[in-house]
C-alpha cells in the first residue's frame, strides 16, 4: 500500500511542470493582438511601414534585445492622397511665360505697335489713311497671333493669349471706326489739329495697352494692368 502512495506521488510530480507549460502556452497565443488593415480610400496609394513585434515594440517600432514570438507582427499602412489641386486664374498671375510662347507673341505686340504708330504718324502729318496698308497690317497681326497660339503650353500663356486677341480687336474696332470716318470725310478735325489725336480716349488707351504688353512679354511674366481691360 505505501509502495503505491509512492508511485502515484512521483507520477503527480511529474506531470505538473508539462501542465503549467501547457497553461502558459495556451495563454500567450490567447494574448496575441491582431491588426486589421484599413481599406484602401479611392485616389491613394499605400506606404507600408517596416514591421515590427506586437510584444517589443519600443516607441521607434523596433524589436528590443530577447523579444519572444517574432512572428506575431503588426502592419501599419499609411495613405498618401494623389490628387492635386489646379492652379486658379488668379494664382497663375505672375507665374513666368513659356520662352517660345513669349517670343512669338512679341512679333505680334510689336506690329500692333507698329500699326498704331503708322496710323498715328499718318494723321500728324496730314497723309491720307491707306486703307490697303492698314488691312495687310490687320491680316499681319492675325498671323502672328495664330503662331502665337501654337505656342501655348500652360495656363499663364492662355491667359496672356486672350490678352492679345482682345488687343486686336481693340485695334481694329478703332481703325476700323477711322477708316470708315475717313470715307466719310469726317476726320477733318484729326488732320488740322494734333491735340484731336491726342485727346482721342481710345487711341490713348490702345497705345498703353500695346505698350504694357509689350513689357509683359519682355518679362516673361502674366500680369495685368487698367490699360487692358
């Protein structure tokens, strides 16, 4: 009888260290944390973080010295957004002009310029407008607008683009309006007096507007000025 006692005490004794180790097993895979990874919003892209144990992290996201269980990790993933805001019609003011654009559209500028000082000199000096000239200058300006136009390449030369073409029509609505005057022979008070010219708004206005944008393009830089409204 004490001889079994015995026996049953050794065996008692050996199995209790294996349940203990059972029991702590069982406990640190019931600890195991689990990371879901956030879906993806639309218009992203994902960069994904080193990754690091969940049980020995230290506060940069690297295991420390001796950590237990390295294959329990964490996935971190950040979203990044791509979508990128356009550039308003205010904020491209300043910003510079493509150098091909702004070469062509300064051929452009400097004959409306000469068209204006031709006209101008031609009323000074009391010589008949030309009315062939003055059309072969128009078509002249039409062309090297068209080139102009060619050239665009971003959002500042479309704008200074419309800038030009609304010039244009300035220039031709005010020698349009001269030519169809001189037929009528009702430019006698341009021709006997300078003062006339000089006083008219328009022609003013059309020579400033010519002449900022002439600095304009020499800038390479979208501006705007009252001159060109």
């Amino acid at each position: 009888m004490r001889a079994r006692l015995t026996i049953a005490l050794l065996i008692t004794g050996a199995l209790l260290p294996w349940a203990v180790a059972q029991e702590n097993t069982s406990a640190q895979n019931t600890n195991t944390a689990t990371t879901c990874v956030p879906q993806q919003p639309p218009g992203s892209r994902a960069i994904r973080q080193a990754q690091a144990p969940l049980e020995s992290r230290d506060v940069e996201g690297y295991p420390q010295p001796g950590s237990r269980n390295p294959e329990n990790t964490i996935v971190v993933d950040v979203w990044s957004s791509t979508t990128s805001t356009p550039v308003t019609a205010n904020e491209a003011e300043g910003v510079k002009l493509s150098p091909d654009f702004a070469a062509s559209a300064l051929t452009a500028t400097f004959r409306m310029q000469a068209t204006e000082r031709k006209i101008a000199n031609s009323i000074r000096r009391g010589f008949p407008l030309g009315e062939f000239w003055i059309q072969n200058d128009l078509e002249g300006i039409d062309e090297s607008l068209r080139v102009a136009a060619l050239s665009v390449t971003n959002e500042s030369d479309r704008q200074a683009l419309q800038q030009l073409e609304n010039q244009n029509s300035r220039l031709r609505q005010w020698s349009d309006w001269l030519m169809d005057a001189n037929r009528n022979l009702r430019l006698g008070d341009y021709f006997m007096s300078e003062s006339v010219l000089e006083n008219d708004e328009r022609f003013q206005n059309t020579v400033a507007c010519t002449k900022f944008l002439v600095s304009m393009l020499a800038s390479r830089r979208l501006k705007e000025d009252s001159s060109c409204p």
